[in-house]
C-alpha cells in the first residue's frame, strides 16, 4: 500500500485527515475517488473547500491540482457548489 504523502497535493495535514475517514493509502483513495472522499471529509468538517476537492482529483490523477483540464475543474466546482 502506497502512503498518501507521496502523492501530489497530500501533505501531512490532508493525509492526517484521509485517515480520520478510514482512506490510509493511494489505492483507497483512487478507489473512493474524489468526490466521495471529498464528501467524506465534508462530513467530518464542513470548512472543506473546494482546493480540497481539486487537490484530492489532482492526487487520484497524480498531478498538481492547478494542472487539472478545465472540463474537470468545471465539473467539480458544479458538484462543490451543488452541495451548499
């Protein structure tokens, strides 16, 4: 199993905050995807915000979130302002 920190986007806080949602390892988190894992953390603390959410997609892809194509980072912002 792959540790999250050695994914991009995943520091030490957000891999401290997969864990608290049961996702220890890259494969989990590919798994779960972005947005599930996303409404997983939401539930745990509602000041997620959408960075969070690229930062999740951009880990699962295994690129920086600012390098994300624009259709997903539309598609994702139309699911992150869904929820509100």
């Amino acid at each position: 199993m792959s540790n999250l920190t050695s994914m991009p986007n995943i520091a030490k806080t957000l891999e401290s905050k997969l864990e608290t949602i049961g996702i220890t390892s890259s494969e989990e988190l590919k798994a779960l995807g972005s947005k599930e894992a996303f409404l997983r953390l939401k539930n745990e603390d509602d000041s997620v915000c959408i960075n969070m959410l690229y930062a999740l997609e951009g880990a699962i892809q295994g690129i920086r979130w600012h390098n994300l194509e624009d259709k997903i980072k539309k598609d994702l912002k139309e699911f992150f302002n869904g929820l509100k």
